[in-house]
C-alpha cells in the first residue's frame, strides 16, 4: 500500500518566489521574480470525506 503524498511532509510555507515576466539588462533578458502567497491549503484535505483513510495511519498531520 503507498501512502497519500502529504504523508508527514514538511509543512508549507507561506510565501513563494514565481517568476512572473522577463525584463532587459543590456543585451539579455532576466527573469523577473516576484513574492505571492502560497494559494494551497496548509491543513490536511485527505481527512475532509473518509476520517479512517488506511493511507493517513500514523501521519504527523492526522487530525483527531
């Protein structure tokens, strides 16, 4: 049985770094980066529907 793809990973952060367009600098472009807000949720969503999901036993994140 392989485990969900959450299972005890690190939590997320809060902020990402994304690029989100190119700007000139002399005769080459560079990326433009840019700070957002991580969109995904930071709590478990496997546990919304099934509470006894075989592939959340033992996870760090399980909620009681």
């Amino acid at each position: 049985m392989s485990l969900n793809g959450c299972y005890n990973r690190t939590p997320l952060r809060d902020t990402a770094i994304v690029q989100s367009g190119w700007y000139d600098q002399g005769c080459t472009r560079k990326p433009e980066m840019v700070v957002i807000d991580v969109p995904m949720s930071k709590t478990c969503v496997y546990q919304r529907d099934k509470k006894d999901d075989p592939k959340c036993a033992g996870c760090k994140h399980l909620e009681n």
